[in-house]
C-alpha cells in the first residue's frame, strides 16, 4: 500500500510529496527513431520521494525571493531557469528544511514517470488520453499552466507528460545506455561519471514549443524524452528527497 503523502510544514508552498517505492524497470526504448534511447536496459532504484508537482513559482519566490518566470502565475510552474539555478534553490531549500532534496537522476524521473511498482502500462504518464495528463500546443495556448489540474499517474504525480521541460542531475552522454546495457542490471545509475562542460541532461520530447512537454509510452519505454542541452539554458525541474 502506498504511504501517506509527505508535506513539509508551512511556511513553504506546494512542496507536497509523494512516495516512490523502489523496484526494477526496463529504461530505454530499442523500438525509438533517437539512438540516444538505445539500447533498452534493466535497472533498480531505491525509494524516495518525488516533489508532487513542478516546482512552482510560490515556492521558488518563498525560498529566493524572486521569480524568473516568463509566464507568470504563482502556482503555475517556475521556468527560465538554468541547472545551476536549481543548484542553488536545493542548496537554499535545504538549509530552510534541514532536509537533502536535490533534482532527480533520469533513471530515477523515468520509473516515477512509468508509476513506479503501481504502473498500469499507460501510453503517457497516467492516462491512454493525453489531453487527461498533459499539457502541450493542443489545450495549453502555447504558455505553461497551474500545476495539478489534471490527471495524476499512478503515484500522485501531476504533469509527468508535459507542462514545463525539466532537468535531471545526470550529464548527457549518448553512450551511456550502451554502457549500461552491458553491466546487466544497474543499481541507482547516476548518468556519466563527468560530460562535456555544461551540457545537462534535459527531459522533454520532440516538436513542441519551449515550456510545453509531453512525455509518451511506446513498446514499452517512455518516447522521446532525453536531449543533452546547455546547463545554463532554460528549463524546469522536481525534485526528490531520498527515503531514510
């Protein structure tokens, strides 16, 4: 049975977790267009938390007291900010709650994308329909919306198939999955021991307008989803805090 969700107390908002209990899944998709996505392979990760939503422009402004946002609106997503602007929002969030949050690695982001040990094999991440689950150019006038109005995925998380981009921990190297493949099942992998300088590993899918995801189930993997990006570029994040 699913634990209870996790909130930290106020004063800080939307930082509402949701439990992930750890497992073994098939990362990568052998059936893909991007060799990036190639080779499929099996790995585990241990339990956390994952941030419910993306995190939003009231929590970023409670922790930085600023907002970087184009799209304004307290509880739509915080974008236009680099990974070491989230870099610095964990390293400030952390000494507020006394607690080790940080942003997800990608192998960690794709199993609580999937639903985790509770997934239903949907085609995106809570749904069949992606209008349920997602906002991309379709339904979203080509701008971000409130977090958590739509459908949540198996685990209680909202907008895993699109709303903002959002970054992981792991530098990007298209040879990565190869390397792991080969290991057989890799334990909690953490993406490439050093990357070239700046380029960050951004989660997001192909033919749609900056800020708008969506992230698509296809033979079994998530499609498409990973591209290396400038780390001081734009994007969007959640974030996870490791069960004790």
């Amino acid at each position: 049975m699913q634990e209870k969700n996790s909130t930290i107390p106020p004063p800080l908002p939307d930082l509402d977790l949701c439990p992930v209990q750890g497992g073994e899944f098939i990362m990568g998709d052998d059936n893909g267009e991007f060799d990036s996505e190639k080779p499929a392979h099996r790995v585990r990760v241990s339990g956390f938390y994952m941030g419910k939503f993306s995190v939003s422009q009231r929590l970023w402004e409670a922790v930085t007291e600023n907002n970087p946002a184009k799209f304004k609106g307290e509880q739509r997503p915080v974008e236009t900010v680099s990974w070491e602007d989230a870099q610095d929002f964990f390293s400030q969030l952390n000494k507020l709650t006394g607690k080790d949050f940080r942003l997800p690695t990608e192998a960690e982001w794709e199993y609580a994308a999937r639903g985790g040990q509770y997934s239903q094999g949907y085609k995106y991440a809570g749904s069949d329909r992606l209008k349920q689950v997602s906002w991309y150019s379709e339904n979203s006038n080509d701008q971000t919306q409130e977090i958590g109005q739509l459908l949540a995925n198996e685990l209680g998380l909202h907008d895993m198939s699109g709303n903002v981009y959002e970054w992981c921990q792991d530098w990007f190297d298209d040879k990565y999955y190869a390397e792991c493949h080969k290991r057989g099942v890799v334990e909690n992998p953490k993406g490439p021991a050093t990357g070239t300088p700046g380029r960050r590993l951004l989660l997001r899918p192909v033919g749609l307008p900056l800020c708008l995801s969506v992230s698509q189930f296809s033979g079994g993997a998530l499609w498409p989803h990973r591209f290396p990006l400038a780390s001081a570029l734009p994007g969007s994040w959640r974030l996870i805090l490791l069960f004790p």
